[in-house]
C-alpha cells in the first residue's frame, strides 16, 4: 500500500514538473514572439520620424530663401528629431534594465524646481490638444529631497504625456502628497488622473510588460515604442517605490505613484514653485 503511495506522489510530482516545464516554454515563446513583433514595428516607427527628418531638410534647403516655408519645415524636422530620440532613448533604457545596467543616482534637489521643470513641459502639449492642465500639490511636501532627479522626471513625463495622448477632452491632473515622515524619510505619491479613454480590465494585468502595447489596433496611431509604462515600473522599484493603476474603460485612469525620499529641507513648497500658465489648484 505504502509503495502505491509513494508511485502515485511521483507521478503527481512528474505531472506538476512536466505542467510547470510546458508553461515555461509556452511563457518564453510567447516573450520571443512580442519581441520578435516589438523588433518588426520599431524597424517602422524608426524610418517614420527619419524619413520626415529627410524629407523636410531636403525641402528647407531646396527653398532655402522662403523663411516662412523654411522655418515651418524646421517646426517639422524638430518634432520628427525630438520623436525620434524619444524612441532611441526608451530602446536604450530598455536595453540598461534588461542587463542589469541601469542606475539609481541620488542627490540633493529642490521639488518645486524639478516639479516646474515637468509642469512646463507637459501643459503646453494639454493645451495645444484644448485640455485643461491641474496641479494639486500637499503644502507638506518637503522643498528639498535626497533622491534621483532624473529618473523621477522620466517617470513623472512619461506617465503625464500618456495621460496627454490618450485623453480627447477634459483635464489630466497631477496630484503630489507627502504621506509619511520620520526618521527624516517621506514617502511622496504622486498621482495622474486623466478624463481619457481608459483601459479595459482585461489588459490592466499586462499594462507594464515589456514589448507589449495594449488595444494595438485601436492606438496604432499613437507614438511610442510601448517600453514606457514598463521602464517606469523597474525605475519605481529600482527606487524602492511601487506604482498602481486604477481605470474604468471610456471614463479615465489614475496613476500612483509612491516612492521613498530622504528630506533635506522642509521650507514651504508651494511659494517655490513657478508654473507658466496652467490652472493650479492646492
């Protein structure tokens, strides 16, 4: 009896190995076929912005003494250079992940600046699309932080300028808060909320995997490489922090976004920042 046993434990055991071995492969398949796919549309959304770049300066030069035509050309060639780098740089950041390469750089750093530095660059792009642009900021958040600069505004960008494009009408929100303080850490969250398109629940689970656009056939008129939100979730945690999203398909979705700071300088924060223009709200 006990050997009938012991012959039934095993080959319950070879059946959960042979399962767990046969989704591994189907799960490395699967990896290497949107890789292969990424590859294939990378090779498309790289000759785009080159062929315009080409394009509009053999234009410019052929009409070298018609400066109105010449600088509307040039608008052109630095929007197709600017998409261009974007999608070099995703590639590139990609590649330092994947590889064990990237790194985390803290230093001291003043939160209204880098918070006007983001603001200014994402609300021109709202309004040029008729949204409106909100700041809501928490009068608690330090005005000076230890951490990576940098990488914060990638995040912060990157995550606005999706709420940018994938919103037709209405307003994106930027919300900052300091939710926790002591032993002079903060835990600062920041939030994006956008009026957009949303996302179906469906796809919420596949939303920052790598080489993955979701609804593709719905966006493949929006830019991107479809690395972004997947870049943003390893620097999130590479900073010790964790990202989250909460949508409701054809009525928005809010980001969140908390990550871990050493406070520097608790000085008031809302008197340091210095926005151009959008409605701001505290």
């Amino acid at each position: 009896m006990g050997s009938e046993m012991c012959i039934r434990d095993s080959r319950t055991a070879d059946k959960k190995m042979n399962q767990a071995l046969s989704d591994a492969v189907h799960a490395a398949e699967n990896a290497n076929q949107a890789k292969s796919t990424f590859l294939s549309n990378m090779s498309h959304d790289i000759r785009t912005p080159m062929n315009a770049i080409i394009g509009f300066t053999t234009l410019a030069v052929s009409n070298i003494n018609n400066k109105k035509m010449v600088r509307d050309y040039l608008g052109k060639i630095l929007s197709s250079s600017n998409h261009l780098l974007s999608l070099i740089n995703d590639i590139l950041d990609m590649s330092k992940i994947e590889s064990g390469k990237m790194q985390i750089v803290p230093a001291v750093y003043e939160t209204g600046d880098m918070l006007s530095d983001v603001v200014n660059m994402l609300w021109i792009r709202a309004k040029e699309k008729g949204l409106e642009f909100h700041i809501n900021v928490d009068p608690l958040l330090p005005s000076q932080l230890f951490g990576d600069e940098v990488r914060i505004k990638q995040i912060l960008i990157n995550v606005l300028n999706n709420a940018v494009k994938y919103t037709k009408e209405g307003a994106v929100t930027l919300s900052i808060q300091c939710k926790e303080q002591e032993n002079g850490n903060a835990l600062i969250s920041y939030s994006v909320t956008d009026t957009g398109m949303g996302i179906k629940k469906e796809s919420i689970p596949y939303l920052f995997q790598a080489f993955k656009r979701i609804d593709e056939s719905e966006n493949r008129y929006i830019e991107g490489t479809g690395l972004g939100l997947s870049i943003v979730k390893q620097l999130v945690e590479l900073m010790g922090g964790d990202i989250s999203v909460n949508s409701v398909y054809t009525k928005g979705s809010t980001f969140i976004i908390t990550i871990p700071q050493k406070v520097v300088s608790n000085e008031e924060i809302l008197s340091l920042i210095h926005i151009s223009e959008p409605t701001r709200r505290s």
